[in-house]
C-alpha cells in the first residue's frame, strides 16, 4: 500500500468535511475514490470536481444491503476495493442521557457503529481474495473518555474501536491492515452542530481551535504507507506532534 496510485478507496461520509477532503486527497495521489454518502448532491458535485477517477455511490451505511451493494458497485466500476475509510458518524442529536429519544440514540449507534461493521463484513472479504487491504476508520477521544450529552458518540466510537481491534486480530494475518485515527477537533459542520448545543467543554472552543480537514485526510493518506504499520491494531492520535510530523502536517 506503499503506493496508492491506481488503488480503489472508498470514503464513508464523503458529502463534506473529513471524508470529502479524503476525496481529494486520495484523487491528488493517483488512486480511484469511490466517494459514499447518503445524499447524492455533494458527491456527484465532488465526483464532477475530481473526473473519471471518481465514482459517487448513495448508500446509507446503516443498511447491510445498501452496503454491499456499495462494494459491489465498487468493484464492478473499477475493479476492486483496496482501502476502506469508515468515515460516516453523527454526533446529533445532542442530550443528556436520561432526556435522550430512544429512537434517535439507537440511530446514532446504527450509523457510527453497525455502519463501520457493516462496511468491514462487505469489504474485507473481497479485500482478502485480493491478497490484502486497509481499514481506516475514524475514532475520537470520546471512545476512551465519557463527554457531557455524548452518551451515544463515546459509546459508538468506543464500540467501533475494539471492532478495529477485533480486525486486526481475525484478519491481520491475511494482511489487512486495520488502523483508527483519532483527529482531534476538526473544523467541520459537525463542529457546528457541537457548539450550537451549548453543552459539555468541547461546545466552548473557538472555531481557530479546530484543525482544517485536509488535516486528517492526509493523515488517512500516511496511513496507507508502511510507516503507520506499527499502528496496526490500535488508534493513530493526529493531536501528537510526533505523528503531525510524520504526515508532513509539520
């Protein structure tokens, strides 16, 4: 994975912020993107943007069939899937647990959680016939610490990383490469709707707190490399300097 020209990335989440600069990014560098979102407006603009080495695909990750067929669509347009970036992930609604709608908690671990296992069970077994791959999927401090009226965000991102764990111990023999990153607080709509809620300290950051998306898109990129396989496993925490300095973020 050294090389990720004319490799195949299909991007979670690609209609805006981490996963839409992923787009770019992994476009910039040579490899085919298959950018994943439910709606289709943003990505088929995106697609237009970045031209034939671009597929938009509307897939709702919280489906298993709607998954599969994303991969299978993937395959099918450019001939295999190589790198898998879960991506997708809501933070609202924002409340406190014991004012939470059940429903709308339940969504939430259907999209940050079931969507990130969804997208491995599709993937990676095509990846394995292929020889190998990687799984990218996008974690948070919140998976290893509680936050104020996070109850569904921490437990997902807590969920969806021993789910990383579990792939890389199943599957890292067949070289699949399972690594999450935690990026820190990025400068994105879910930022937005995070500050708009008013609750918990993350809510109090000013905007020039956040780090721009291409931030973390490039670190997915670095990630792809042989230099992150120590990480294998185990989460990538983009807040180090060390780290910063190996993306060439520094």
């Amino acid at each position: 994975m050294g090389n990720i020209a004319g490799k195949t990335v299909v991007i979670t989440g690609a209609s805006r912020g981490i996963g839409a600069e992923a787009g770019r990014v992994f476009a910039q560098a040579g490899a085919n993107v298959v950018l994943v979102a439910r709606g289709a407006k943003e990505i088929d603009a995106l697609a237009a943007e970045i031209g034939s080495a671009a597929l938009a695909v509307r897939c709702d990750v919280s489906d298993y069939p709607s998954v599969q067929a994303m991969i299978d669509q993937s395959v099918a347009h450019f001939g295999g899937v190589d790198v898998l970036i879960n991506n997708a992930g809501v933070v609202e609604p924002i409340a406190h647990l014991t004012d939470a709608d059940p429903d709308a908690w339940g969504k939430v671990i259907d999209i940050n959680l079931k969507g990130v296992f969804y997208g491995m069970r599709a993937a990676v077994p095509h990846m394995i016939e292929r020889g190998g791959g990687s799984v990218l999927t996008i974690s948070s401090g919140a998976a290893h610490g509680p936050v104020e009226a996070w109850s569904h965000y921490s437990a997902s991102k807590a969920a969806a990383n021993m789910l990383n764990r579990c792939l890389d111990k199943e599957t890292g023999e067949a070289n699949i490469r399972a690594i999450g990153l935690s990026p820190g607080t990025v400068a994105t709509q879910m930022q937005k709707e995070i500050k708009a809620s008013g609750i918990n300290p993350v809510s109090q950051l000013n905007w020039e707190d956040h780090i721009p998306a291409d931030w973390p898109a490039r670190a997915l990129l670095w990630m792809c490399s042989s230099d992150a396989d120590e990480f294998l496993g185990s989460e990538i925490l983009l807040r180090d300097e060390d780290i910063r300095k190996r993306v060439g973020l520094i």
